[in-house]
C-alpha cells in the first residue's frame, strides 16, 4: 500500500474523469445532438439519421430517459403513432458539459502530443 | 454514426466531428428559405399597385410636385404581420413533418418587431416636420440610407440577417447582404427614379419590382439547391 498525500497528481483534475458514461457513447451524444438542435425530435428521424434499428434505438432512449436527460412524449397523429424526444435541462446540461469535456481533452491531448 | 457502443476512451476529435455534423445536418433539414423568399418577394411585388394607387400626388403650377405614400403606410403592417405569421407556420409545419422542431420564433419575433419600426419611423418624421422646417441644403447621405433602411425592403433584410445567423445559413446571409446593399445603397427605394425617364408613380414602381423580382430569384435558388441536396 502506498502512502496517500493531500497533493493531487498531475491527472487528477484530467477531463476523462468527469465524463458521463451515459452521455459519452457515440449513439446518445448523437440522440442529445439532435434533439439540442431540433428542439423536439421524431422518433423516425433519430432511427434514420443515427442509422439503427427501431429496437436499438429504443434501448438508447430508454437509458437517456431512466437519466432524466430526455422526455419522451408519445402520442398519434391521424392514425399514425409518433414518438417525440425533447431534451431536459439535465439533458442540456449534460450534453453542454460532455462537448466542454471533448474540447479540454482534444487541447490536452494537443498540448502534451 | 453507426450502432456500435463507443468505450469511454473513443476518439474525442471524431465524437466531436460527429456532433457538429449532426447538428448541421439538422439545421440544414430544418431550413425553408425559399419559402421566406418566396413569401417576402411576392409582399413587395403585391404592394406596388397598392404603393401606385394609394400616392398622393401634388404638382404646383411651377412644376415642381410632392408626393406622400400613404398606400405603403396602410399596406405594409398588415401584409408584414400575414408574411411572418405565413412563413413561420410554413416553417412549423415542414419541420413537423420532417420529425423536428423549428426554430423559427425568434425570426417571427423580429419580423413582428420590424413591421412596428416602419409606421413608428414615418409617424415620428411626419411629426418633426410638423414643428421644424425642411432644411434648404441637400440632405446628407447617411440619412437616405437610414431613410431606406427603417423602410420595409429594409427591414426585410434586416429580419432575413436575423433567420440567416438562426439557420446558421452562410448562403442566406450572403444573399441577404447583397440584397441590403441594392435596396440602402443601389436602389432609390425612397424617392424613386427620377424624370425623364420616369413618372413619380413608374420611378417608385420600379426599385420596388427590382427588389421583389430579387428576393423571387432568390427563393428560386435556394429551393433548387435545395432539391439538388
């Protein structure tokens, strides 16, 4: 066992620390992405663009919403059923907080390379 | 972007280039210049008979003439108010049946703001002149182009710039640029061509077609490039 010191090593405060393992999966940060941008997002335009089967993308959905980082509305219009994602504030928060994340690690990344 | 779970140490340049190509991608999907174009040039094309007919035309024995506008005046704030409320459910409806949302208020709130700054312009004029004398030297440049600018064509653009940076639409803002500097700088749009070759009526006629066979071509282009993405 080593000894502990109150002196915090170099990588202490490194940015790969603070990433969300829920918000930094290629599929999620893409549905936070899109919704940011759409404001409010159909269920078959994240299928189409993010390029998954209903089935997958259920499951990614499922795991932003069980996070409290998307809402999830499901409703009909006309007789067709049509699911809505809008992002939360969580959700804005923590997509803003994992580009923040990115960009710290990319200049890290540069500076030290 | 692909069904693939990414592990925690993936490559943070291409997460990020991910991210900003998706958003891209949702704006450009999101966009319906020509439709603002289309909607705004065939306005100012409706209000030249609207302009024509609604001139108030005296010209003393000398032959020297005034002119007052006031068909723009009557016409301009309602058909202001219909363009904007036409483009922004234009907008609402496409985006919906694309699976998004629009963002397309703040452009309707400064179309609404805009369509206040003519009328209060010509009101506050119209009441300077009232209590204060027409100076007898020529007006100074700046005041044409501010003239211009608070007028609608004007105010036109300035709400295009608006949905420009919105749609972070490099192509919009580019064309409404150059459609500012035809209308503040090119084009007479306050006082018209002069004689001989024109009548006061056909000289204010023409800057007004100019600008709306302008904004037309331009919804023709953007929703060819449109179609061709």
């Amino acid at each position: 066992m080593s000894a502990v010191t109150d002196t915090p090593g170099p990588d202490a405060d490194h940015p790969v620390l603070g990433l969300d393992d829920v918000v930094h999966q290629r599929v999620r940060l893409g549905i936070l992405t899109i919704a940011h941008e759409a404001r409010r997002v159909e269920f078959g335009y994240l299928r189409t663009q993010l390029d998954l089967t209903a089935g997958n993308l259920s499951k990614h959905l499922s795991v932003l919403e069980a996070a409290g980082l998307i809402d999830v509305e499901k409703g009909y219009e006309g007789r067709r059923a049509r699911t809505w994602i809008t992002l939360t504030p969580a959700g804005t928060t923590a997509l803003a907080e994992e580009i923040n994340r990115l960009k710290l690690l990319i200049a890290r990344v540069e500076t030290t390379g | 972007m692909t069904t693939d779970a990414v592990p925690a140490d993936g490559d943070p340049r291409r997460l990020l280039a991910d991210v900003r190509a998706l958003a891209h991608r949702v704006r450009v999907d999101q966009r319906m210049t020509w439709a603002a174009l289309l909607v705004l040039g065939v306005m100012t094309l409706l209000a030249i008979p609207f302009d024509w007919f609604g001139m108030r035309v005296d010209c003393g024995p000398d032959g020297g003439c005034t002119f007052a506008r006031r068909g723009m005046l009557y016409y301009w704030p309602p058909a202001m108010v219909l363009a904007y409320g036409t483009i922004t459910v234009c907008y609402l409806r496409a985006a919906r049946a694309r699976g998004l949302g629009a963002r397309v208020l703040p452009y309707a709130i400064t179309g609404a703001v805009t369509t206040l700054v003519f009328p209060a312009a010509w009101l506050a004029v119209h009441l300077y002149f009232q209590s204060h004398p027409y100076p007898d030297g020529p007006l100074p440049y700046w005041y044409f182009v501010l003239d211009r600018l608070v007028m609608p064509w004007g105010m036109v653009g300035v709400a295009l710039l608006v949905l420009a940076w919105l749609e972070r639409n490099r192509a919009l803002a580019l064309f409404t640029v150059g459609y500012l500097v035809l209308v503040l700088l090119v084009l007479p749009m306050n006082f018209g061509f002069g004689p001989p070759h024109f009548g006061i009526r056909a000289g204010m006629a023409v800057p007004q077609l100019i600008a709306g066979i302008v904004l037309l071509l331009g919804a023709f282009g953007f929703a060819r490039a449109g179609r061709r993405r």
